[in-house]
C-alpha cells in the first residue's frame, strides 16, 4: 500500500502542477482533479486500515443499542462510557435497520466521511475566496483538497471506526456554512459537533462570539447570531436534556476521567503529546504561519466583503488554536498517530489557502487578469502538493504514524481472540475486569459483564475488587506476552488466584486471574477452548 499512496500522490502532484490552467479554467478538468485527490485520499486512509480500540467501545454500546437494551456499555447499567453520541448513533443506524455489520459500517461511514471532508475543505476556500473578491476562484479549492487528502492523522484515523472523520467533516460544514452566511445551518452544525466530540463546545463558544462580534459591527443583522443559537438549541437542548435524566448527571465520565491527574501532570503530558505532533507537522505549521503572515501584511479590508473573508479565515486559526489548547489541557492521548490533533492539519489547510487568495497575494477585487502570470499562477497548487508529499512521507516514516499503527492493529488482533475465548468459555452473566475495554469487551459479547480499570492503580483495582467481584480479571493492554508471567496484581492478591494460559502453536502467553471461589471451575471451562491450553505455574 505504500507504493500505492506514492504512485497516487505522484498521478495527483503531475496532473494538478500540469493541468492547472484547465483545472482553473474548465469545471470537467476540475472534477478530475478533484476525483484523482479522493483516490489520493481513499489509498492513504487504506494504508493505515486499523480500527482503533476505543471504537470498539462505542461498538458495544451500539450492539446494545441494536439489541434493544439501550446505549450501555452493559445491560442495565446506565453509565455514559462514550463522548461521541452522534457518531453513536449513525453507526447503529445501519445496524438496527438493516442487521449490517458493525465494524464494516463504521470504517465505510468514516471514509466517506474522510473523502467528505477533503470535498468541504475545496467547497470552503471558495466559499471564502468569493465572499472576499466577488467571484469564485474554484481552482483555489483543490489546492486546499489535496492538502486536506496528504493529512496524516486524518487518513490513519479514516477507517479507524472513531468520531474522527465526522467531526473534522462537521468543522469544515460549519465553517462553509458562514462563509455562506447561513448562520442557522451552522448553528445545526455545531450542535452536531457538540454531539461527535467534547471539544465542540469550543467551536460553539468561538463561532457566537465571532458572529455576535459581526452583528455588532454591522457585517450580520442581530437575528443571525439568534438564528444560530436556535438552530443549534433545536438539537442540542434535547440531547442535554436526555443525557441528564438517562445517566443522571452532566459530565461524561470521560470528560472528568483526566481531573484524576493533577494539573501540573496533564500539562506536561499534553505538551509531550503536542512536541511530538509539531515535530511530524512541521509542514503543516508552516501552513499556519503563512495564513497569520498573510493576514497580518493587509489588516483590514478592501470591501466588508473582504473585510469579513478575512475574519472568517481568522476565526479558523483560533479554532486550531482553541483546539490545540484543549487538547493540551487534558493531557493528549495514548493512541497512535495524534488522534486528538487530527482536525488541525486540515484546519491550518484551508485557512492557509483562504489567506493567502483573500490577502491581496493572489486574489484582487479587481477584474483578474486573463493571462495570470504562470509563477504566481502555479504558487498555490506547487506547495500544495509538495506539502502533501512531505505529509506523505511522515505518515510512511515516523515512528508514531503507520508503524505504529500496525503494532497496534497486531494487539487488537490478539485482544479480539482474548474476547472471543472469553465469550466462547465463560458462563453468561460473569464479570470481567480488564484494563484495555475496547477490543476485548466487544468481542466478548453483550452476555458478559464488562468492567473497564482505568490506569492499573491499586486504588482503582480494589474498588473494582470490592465493589463488583469481577470472575476474571484480564490486565493487559497489548495482548499476548512472550513468556509466562505468574505475578498476580496486588489489587487481586488476596481474594484471586493466577492461572496462565498458552497459546497453541504459538509461543504466546496470557495471565488472567480468577476469583479463587470460583477458580477450578473458570479454569476448567476456559480450558476446554482448543485455542488456549491452561499451564499451572511453577510452584
């Protein structure tokens, strides 16, 4: 698949730099240019081809959801264990109407969603470069797509079965939206960014304060700030409102997991998380720095036209920002590939392009040229795809991108035999406590009770251990290990017992341990499995 993402890059980088002029200038040249950058898109998200761990949490919910049991993690027991209940829900609408697979439907929903928004990041630049000269320049638009497919973080994240791809698409609706002056299509938008990912309520609170700020000068009436209120309200107060009285509270535990940590400690872990990304992203940083330089060299508009091009684009730089921020705060992620950075290399994209075209560089309000110059008509596409390319090759060659990524598509893999042995073997109803909830607990099966330890602390495993008397406890977050290990968890020492268990024609291990009322016979029904073969420990 490398060689593959090459050669599409390569048929993307020759087709757009030789073709500009017609892609500019005829909307079929256009629509090939556009339809190459979605194949470029699709080959690099099929490079990656991972679902991630914590979509398999969401799965689950959904199962239960197709089930009939409602959005649990288990049945009967109302806890919010998610932060994407939009993304929820449209994965279990194919389940639940038509019995489709879940895994399969959540990678093809979020690739569409991925190819969605290279399309939205082409549609928004021209939006904002005809808002700003009057006129739409569509070619400007595919610069922005290319560099939106080249995206490291949101191609591995494409199938990956998370939020990801719908809430980058979301952003980039929103944005197109006021760039359309359709304040309550955005106000609907961002709603649904509230409801894919917590870091939402950030574009919430930006895009009212930019839009009160517009009304107040004079760019908006007063009722389009309202209008996007309301539009957003229409979906948003009657999801608050269920979330209060179907959980009973406010907060998502996911939300108040990382105020355990101190501080001082999220800080730090967050700034790590972020030099990593900007290490990978140095292109795309640039990309920022380019879209402030060229705001900054023209201060103020022309014509409000372009006064209000140039203030939108402003505003998707403190999105990034915002987000950056956000991010930081909470300390980062432990996933590959910056997971939680990922909208912001598309963001720096199209701010960059619609800086640059509505800053005076490229774009005048005056009537354009017939003949463009070629060296400035070639600039925007020329390190379009050269900045594409270079994301290319982080996604190929940094450790956190695509080897990464396989390593842990190697773990789900074993966490997913893990559940199924467990599903296979254990009597419906047992408790089982696992320290990686994802895989495992939906490939487990629904009959199980899942209960998911946070970090491996001892705090936390005993109350696990007082509180719900798990059967089996299964503390591993990578699957197999390479040897027996026979040490048991200080958490379980008093009231479990270790048993190991080898994997057939493998040289793989896996420690589990059982509660000791129930430890013969647990060992006896996982030993029937003709996977797994239970190994005593030495005495």
């Amino acid at each position: 698949m490398v060689i593959a993402l090459v050669v599409a890059w390569l048929l993307v980088a020759v087709f757009v730099l030789v073709a500009w002029p017609k892609i500019s200038a005829d909307k079929t040249w256009r629509a090939f240019a556009l339809m190459l950058t979605l194949g470029f898109s699709l080959v690099h998200q099929l490079m990656f081809s991972t679902i991630a761990e914590d979509a398999y949490i969401t799965f689950r919910y959904v199962q239960n959801i197709a089930d009939g049991n409602g959005p649990v993690f288990n049945p009967g027991e109302r806890i919010e264990g998610y932060a994407n209940f939009l993304w929820m829900i449209v994965v279990a609408l194919p389940k639940a109407a038509f019995g489709a697979d879940i895994e399969t439907s959540a990678v093809v929903l979020g690739v569409l969603a991925t190819l969605g928004a290279v399309l939205l990041a082409h549609v928004t630049v021209n939006r904002v470069v005809a808002r700003a000269a009057g006129e739409a320049r569509p070619a400007s638009g595919v610069a922005a797509a290319v560099l939106v497919a080249g995206a490291g973080g949101l191609a591995a994240y494409g199938g990956s079965g998370t939020e990801t791809p719908l809430f980058v698409l979301l952003v980039f609706g929103v944005f197109a939206s006021l760039a359309a002056r359709r304040p309550v299509v955005a106000g609907v938008l961002v709603a649904f960014a509230m409801m894919t990912r917590p870091a939402g309520f950030l574009l919430a609170v930006l895009v009212g304060i930019w839009l009160a700020a517009a009304a107040s000068r004079g760019r908006y009436t007063w009722w389009s700030p309202v209008g996007w209120l309301l539009g957003g309200l229409v979906f948003a107060a009657p999801w608050i409102a269920w979330r209060v009285t179907y959980y009973d509270h406010v907060l998502p535990p996911s939300a108040v997991i990382p105020f355990d940590v101190g501080l001082s400690a999220r800080i730090d872990g967050g700034w790590r998380y972020l030099s990593g990304f900007s290490l990978a992203h140095q292109g795309f940083l640039l990309l920022g720095l380019i879209a402030v330089v060229a705001l900054l060299l023209r201060r103020t508009g022309r014509t409000p036209h372009e006064a209000e091009a140039r203030s939108l684009t402003w505003l998707m730089l403190a999105t990034a920002v915002a987000l950056t921020g956000f991010v930081v705060f909470f300390g980062g992620d432990a996933g590959p590939a910056w997971r939680l950075l990922a909208p912001i290399p598309p963001l720096l994209s199209v701010a960059a392009v619609s800086a640059v075209l509505v800053s005076g560089v490229l774009v005048s309000t005056a009537k354009p040229s017939p003949r463009p110059r070629p060296p400035v008509q070639r600039l925007v596409p020329a390190a379009a795809v050269a900045l594409s390319g270079l994301a290319v090759l982080v996604s190929v060659f940094s450790p956190e991108m695509l080897a990464r990524v396989r390593a842990w598509h190697d773990h789900g893999a074993q966490m997913e035999e893990i559940g199924r042995w467990l599903d296979g073997h254990l009597p419906p109803g047992s408790v089982v406590s696992t320290s990686a909830p994802g895989v495992l607990s939906y490939h487990a099966g629904t009959q199980l009770q899942i209960v998911g330890v946070r970090g491996q602390t001892e705090e936390e495993g005993e109350v696990v251990v007082s509180r719900r008397h798990p059967t089996i406890a299964v503390i591993t977050d990578s699957g197999y290990s390479a040897k027996q290990t026979c040490v048991i968890d200080p958490a379980y020492a008093a009231r479990y017992r270790v048993a190991t268990f080898a994997r057939e024609g493998t040289s793989s291990w896996i420690t589990v341990f059982l509660r000791a009322d129930v430890e013969r016979a647990v060992t006896s029904a996982l030993d029937r499995s003709l996977d797994f073969r239970h190994v005593p420990c030495p005495s």
